[in-house]
C-alpha cells in the first residue's frame, strides 16, 4: 500500500514539478495550487473500508480485523507525456489535464489485509460491489525475499500461499439508513481448512 502512495505521490507532485520547470515557465506552485493537488489525490484514494469481525463454528471461533483500500493510479510516463506535450499556462491548467487522464487511463488496483488473531495477512483476487465481497487469504510474504529474486511486490502477493477465502454479503439494518455508520455484513470465513461463519462491521473512512 505504501508503494501505491508513493507513487501517487510522485506522479501528481513530485514529476509535474521537475518535469514543467525545465519545460516551461509555468508561475510558481502556490499554496492553494497545492492543496488543489492535494484534493485531486483524495478523489482517487477511494474510500477504505475497514472493519472487525468474529467468525464461528459449533467447535471454534476466529477474531478478524480488516481493511480494502483501492487507489486509481497513472503511469509516470504518460504524466511526463502530458506535461511535455501540454500547451498550459498555469497549474489549474495542468491538473486538469492530468485529472482527465486520470479519469479516462488510469488504473484501479485494490489492497487488502486482515488479521485474524494475532497474525496478519494479505488479501488478493479482491472483488467489491455494492452487496458482496470476496478475496483470497494468503500468507504475508517475504518482500525482502522477493526483492532479492527480482520479483515486484505484486506478483510476490500473488504467488503468497493461499491459507483461505472470505466471501462477504451485505445484510439491511436500520443501522445502515445514515450514510456513514457502520454496515453490517456476513458471510462465511475459511481459514486453515476450516470454515467459519463470519459476521462484521464495516466502516467507512
């Protein structure tokens, strides 16, 4: 999740900066030119949906502590294309243009862990909609490990060891009438060959 972040942070501060003083003399970035810039990046970190949880069967029972994040993201070299090739006058201009290539190529990827117990570990294969979740449980990897065979943190993710899956329905409650309480939702958990009926809230950020 930090490797998504900061790219972010590159692409819309750090690149656009470097990139335009040394293609044009744009006026210099101020203060509300960054806190603009600052807005645009929230609008694409989609809201974290985080929760806790209990999952139990006749023998057991689980805790769990979970987040889902998804970021839009754009690669670098299309921003350096669009800086260089942008005929803009200010910075209002420029973020414009990158906002729209946002909005138009960008790419959402989505992050998730959970703890269950006292171990963390990483959620994969995430799929959302507006009632159901599912993801995949896998061991937390090694990333040093993977550095070092030259295998992005990505793919080391997804060749992680599958311990088990969560598979989420949202259920209506009169809790869920205001927009940001706490949604109540339930499914089942497996987990290390067992499967675990799995009730949890879910709250917004």
């Amino acid at each position: 999740m930090k490797k998504i972040l900061g790219l972010l942070v590159v692409i819309l501060a750090i690149s656009i900066t470097a990139s335009v003083v040394f293609a044009r003399n744009l006026p210099a970035i101020t203060a509300a030119n960054k806190l603009s810039y600052k807005n645009m990046l929230k609008e694409y970190l989609s809201p974290v949906n985080h929760g806790y949880g209990i999952g139990f069967n006749d023998n057991s029972y689980v805790t769990a502590k979970w987040y889902i994040t998804s970021v839009r993201t754009l690669n670098m070299s299309k921003i350096n294309e669009i800086v260089k090739n942008s005929n803009a006058t200010d910075w209002s201009q420029l973020r414009e243009q990158v906002q729209n290539s946002l909005k138009s190529q960008g790419m959402n990827v989505t992050k998730g862990r959970i703890n269950i117990g006292k171990n963390m570990y990483i959620l994969t294969d995430i799929n959302v909609s507006n009632n159901t979740v599912a993801a995949n449980i896998r061991e937390m990897p090694i990333y040093s490990n993977c550095k070092d065979q030259n295998i992005t943190a990505e793919q080391c993710e997804i060749i992680a060891t599958q311990i088990g899956s969560l598979s989420l329905t949202k259920k209506t409650s009169a809790i869920e009438t205001q927009a940001n309480e706490p949604k109540v939702w339930a499914g089942t958990l497996n987990f290390n060959s067992t499967a675990y009926t799995f009730v949890t809230f879910a709250y917004p950020r």
